[in-house]
C-alpha cells in the first residue's frame, strides 16, 4: 500500500461545484502539504501544515481551502470551482525531524473543470 | 532547463549515453538543493540532495554538481537507460522559508 494516498485520483466536475480532495498518511510525519502542478510550470505550493494544530497559506492559496482532520489526514477543498483550477494535484508529507526537509509525495489526483 | 509558458524542456537522448540536466536556482543564499523525478503518471520521487557546503555527490550512477557562483546545480546520470526517462526538478530550501521552491522540470527522454 501506499504511504501517502490521494482521493480521487480523478475527477471531471462542472464550474461552481465544490470539490473535495482527500490525503491520507501511514508514515507518521507531522508535516502535510498540498501542491498543484500545471504543465510547464512545476509544482506550485498551495498550503501546508506542520502539525494538526497548524495551517499555512502557500503561494497559490486563493480559491482553496484545506482541514488537517488528524495527523495523518489533510484534505484540500474548492468552494466554488472553476476551469483553470483544472490541473493535477499532489499531497505530500515531510518528518518533522528531518532538517533537510525532504518530501514523500501522493500519486496524484488530476481534477478538471469544465 | 528553465521553461517559458506550457513548453517542458526536454533532453532527448540514447540509451547508454550519459545525461546532464540543468537547474538554476534563484536565491544565492539557500542551502540546500534536492532532485526529484516524476515518472508518468505517478507522483515526484526523491533521487539525490546536496548542501550549499558541497560543491558534488554522488550516489548509485547519479551525481548532483553545485556552483554557487552562477546558482546553477546539474544532475549526470550516467548510462542512461530507458527507466530513466522522466520529468526531473530541482528544488531549493530557500531562508526563511519553511518549504521547498520547485523549478519548472525538464523532461529526459531515453530511446534505445
């Protein structure tokens, strides 16, 4: 199994709909983060949490919103979808006592928008 | 590899031959330096990191090279084999920053 599992790993809504995708880890990190990945332009940071307690806006933040349920949950939601939101989207966790940092990503879940 | 707009740079290159992919970094100060790859289809795996202290290092037929004075890291795969090919990014631990900055990626591309 997986250490780090994404939910859906695909999904086709319409404009206006809200959307939930789930993040579950067994690999007991503290650090939980969630990235959007568009072609071309890398990985972008949309939030992260460095414990349950915790939550961060990263550099794309705006139309999304996160939960960090429990340790090992942390899910990532659009209110209100729209088109360029489609994209692929990684979770991703870190140990919090490792200081290089050094991230455990999902396989992905690619949403799109119509 | 740097990319401008939806366009991946790409190295294409035969099986065997040794690859050389390219990052420049953006903040002179960051002090740590991570590879990833992204098989299709899959999330990005960690291959190899280096601190701004070290200049190389090596690990099982990759080796990550670092020159501060131009920001610039590179990745050298040598024989590259089919398995290789992938999506491959560099990211940096920037100061004061709690997270990694990713690049752009470049795509390598291996035929036999």
């Amino acid at each position: 199994d997986a250490d780090v599992t994404q939910t859906p790993r695909n999904r086709i809504t319409k404009t206006g709909k809200r959307i939930m995708l789930e993040c579950s880890q067994t690999k007991g990190h503290d650090r939980m983060y969630w990235y959007r990945q568009d072609p071309g332009l890398g990985l972008r940071l949309i939030y992260y949490s460095f414990d349950v307690k915790d939550i961060n806006k990263g550099e794309i933040s705006d139309g999304y919103s996160v939960s960090r349920q429990a340790q090992a949950k942390f899910s990532l939601s659009l209110e209100s979808a729209i088109p360029n939101q489609t994209a692929l989207y990684f979770c991703a966790t870190s140990d919090l006592y490792t200081v290089t940092g050094e991230l455990f990503f999902g396989e992905g879940s690619r949403l799109t928008v119509l | 590899g740097e990319s401008v707009g939806l366009h991946l740079p790409t190295l294409s290159v035969q099986e065997g031959d040794n690859s050389i992919i390219n990052c420049a970094y953006s903040n002179s100060a960051s002090d740590y330096f991570i590879w990833y790859k992204q098989e299709s289809g899959k999330g990005p795996q960690f291959i190899i990191d280096i601190r701004s202290n070290m200049d190389k290092r090596q690990g099982q037929r990759v080796t990550v090279l670092l020159n501060k004075t131009v920001k610039h890291l590179s990745l050298q795969i040598a024989a590259t084999q089919p398995g290789d090919s992938a999506v491959y990014f560099c990211a940096e631990k920037r100061p004061g920053y709690s997270t990694l900055t990713f690049g752009k990626g470049t795509m390598l591309l291996v035929s036999p």
